[in-house]
C-alpha cells in the first residue's frame, strides 16, 4: 500500500512537471508570435504601402486560422504591389480555404495566366503556391516555368527540391542532376546528390544554366 501510494504521487508529480512544461512551451510560442506581430505592425505603421510586411503578418494570421485578417493583409499586399506573387497564392489560400472554393479556383486561374510569359513569375507563384500548401497549382505552375526555361539550373533546382519535400527522391533526383549539369557551382545541389548517392561530377564544358538564370531573374 505504500509503496502504491509512493508511485501514485510520483506519477502526479510528473503529470505536474509536464503540464507546467506545456504551458511554458505554449506561452513562449504566443509571446513570440506577439513579438514578431508587433515587430510587423510597427513597420506596417512606419510605411503602410510596404507590401512586405503586409504579406508577412497576412501570413501570420493565416498560420493562427484567422482568415479575415490574412485575407485583409494579402489584398492590401497586393494592392501596392499587383505581382507580389506570395501574396496572390495566400489569397488563394484563404479563399478556398473559407468555403469560396470557386472564387478561389478564378483567382488562382488569373495569377497563373498573369505569368504565363515570363518563367521568373512563374516560379515566383509556384514557390509561393508550395508555401502556402496548394501542391497542384505549385506543380503545374513549376511546370510553366520550367517549358519556359527548360535550361535553367534555378528552375531545374526548385523542382527537385520540391519533390523532395514530396518524398518522391526520383524525380527529385533526376532535377537536381539536371541542375547541376547546368551549373556546377551549388553547394547545396551537390550535397543533396551526395544524401541521395549520386557521384557529382563537374563537366568538363559548364552549359548556360547560370547565364540564363540571370535572364530569369
């Protein structure tokens, strides 16, 4: 019996020490989301037609379930810059996030034919689709980039690391080599290649990846 009683108390006390632990954790993380709000606000007050930090603590709210506010912030991000593409697919986001599923598919129709010259822009949204969780608009939008700009190392890049993040290590693989290919010099490429067991090796006559990235950018 009192051995029991001895083991129901510890029990209790490890039960406290968790509980307190939790609130500590959950308390830091609402004060550094205060933190960085407050931080976004004040620049926000300092020059009110900074897409950034509209874009920003849209992006914030988003992340806390707020959609009203996220969704205020992305059109005023948009406003003061109409090719913020990170702010275009937050709206779409938002969107199809609160039931307005067809107004969100509109949307997303007309960022994407918005870009559909230019391949810096379409990697742009498509980065910015990926960000905001929307997969299939994020590929098919790489892949607009990518008939574009089928040498560029950058465009080449993105998608395999995208592939990555979608567990699918072929395709993934098979981009990065290609971007390597098209320019050697990425550390992180080289790595990545090296996780995944392939033998890098710099040709011996670099391709125009890096020169036509500079075009794309």
């Amino acid at each position: 019996m009192k051995k029991l009683l001895i083991y129901v108390c510890c029990l209790g006390l490890i039960m406290v020490i968790a509980g307190c632990e939790s609130s500590s954790h959950n308390q830091v993380k609402t004060t550094s989301l205060d933190e960085k709000k407050a931080t976004l606000v004040k620049k926000i007050n300092k020059k009110y037609d900074n897409p950034g930090p509209h874009y920003e603590l849209g992006f914030l709210y988003e992340g806390q379930g707020l959609w009203l506010q996220a969704e205020n912030e992305y059109n005023l991000a948009i406003s003061f810059n109409p090719g913020h593409r990170g702010a275009q697919a937050g709206l779409v986001k938002v969107l199809g996030t609160t039931g307005n599923t067809e107004k969100s598919k509109i949307t997303a129709e007309l960022f994407i034919e918005q870009v559909k010259g230019s391949a810096s822009g379409s990697l742009e949204l498509a980065m910015g689709f990926q960000k905001h969780g929307l997969d299939d608009y994020a590929l098919r939008t790489y892949k607009q980039a990518l008939s574009l700009a089928p040498d560029s190392a950058k465009v080449n890049r993105q998608i395999g690391f995208y592939y990555l993040t979608k567990g699918n290590n072929e395709f993934g693989r098979d981009y990065l080599v290609r971007s390597f290919q098209l320019d050697p010099d990425q550390p992180e490429v080289a790595r990545e290649l090296g996780r995944l067991g392939v033998t890098v090796q710099i040709p011996r006559t670099p391709q125009n990846g890096k020169k036509l990235d500079k075009m794309v950018e």
